[in-house]
C-alpha cells in the first residue's frame, strides 16, 4: 500500500471521473481512459479466479467494449430506451504497487441501477484495476469488476 498521499489522491480522483463519465453515459469520453491492449473481466463466480479456468460473465477488448458502448446509446435498443439511470458510490480505494510502468489499485463499489418504469437494483462490487501511465495521464490497462451478487439473477448490466 502506497504512502504517498499524493498519489492516492490523483488515482481517487481519476477514479470518480471514471464513475462520472459512464453516469453520464459519456462512453466514448470513457473508452478514452483505456489503453489500446484493455483486458476488462467480470469473473462468474469466484473473485480471484484464473479467467482461464473458470467461466465469466465478460471478458472484453477494447473493440468489444466499443461496440457494447454503441449498442447502449443506439435509437433502437429497446432495452435501453429511456435510458438506465446509474450512480456510482467508490469507497475503500487502496493504491498498490507498481509493476513495471502499472499501477495495482482496487475499490469497493456501490452501483445502483435504475430502469424508468421498471425496476432499480444494486451491485456491490469490487474492482480491480492495473492503471498505466500514458502521456502523463493515467489509463486503464485491465480492469476486473467482481459482482458480490454473482450468484443470483443478474439484469442487464451497464458498463461498470
């Protein structure tokens, strides 16, 4: 864990603007916090399992987060219309250690979901992140949203 007051404040910072822009559904705003070679995981079951030994809820690229992030704000996408609302509550971020030019950094989240006329659920999450240095802003390079709730009925998910 870092010592470095400094440091914790920018990546908190960096962060809730994350949160910020996917409330607002600035999704091409967010595809721009991501490195070209992006890993984003929702693991199924366990939170620290080897994505290649279990099954998952997602695992994403850069081009399928694009597209997943297209089909969110289209016209036609029934589900999406009128659009979910989402807040985001981030608690407990604790800063690592780098690793070569990343940086280890995990937060707990609080994801409410709310769909006009239908429903509202929350997600408790824990995220995991590897941030990486790129032109003097930081980028996400993985990311692995584990979902507490995994083991139940999960509605269609926003981008986390």
């Amino acid at each position: 864990m870092t010592k470095d007051l400094a440091l914790q404040q920018e990546i908190e910072q960096f962060l809730y603007g994350e949160a910020a822009l996917l409330e607002q559904g600035s999704f091409e705003d967010w595809l721009g916090l991501l490195t070209d070679d992006i890993e984003y995981w929702i693991p199924n079951r366990v939170d620290n399992g080897n994505r290649n030994e279990q099954a998952m809820i997602s695992f994403e690229d850069r081009t399928a987060l694009r597209a997943r992030a297209i089909r969110m704000t289209h016209p036609r996408n029934p589900t999406q219309m009128p659009p979910p609302r989402t807040k985001y509550f981030i608690t407990n971020v604790m800063v690592g250690e780098f690793a070569g030019n990343e940086l280890a950094v995990s937060a707990s989240v609080l994801l409410t979901v709310v769909v006009p006329r239908r429903e509202m659920a929350q997600h408790p999450i824990t995220s995991e992140y590897r941030l990486r240095r790129v032109d003097d802003n930081w980028k996400i390079c993985k990311k692995k949203v584990y979902l507490i709730t995994n083991d139940q009925p999960l509605p269609q998910l926003p981008l986390i």
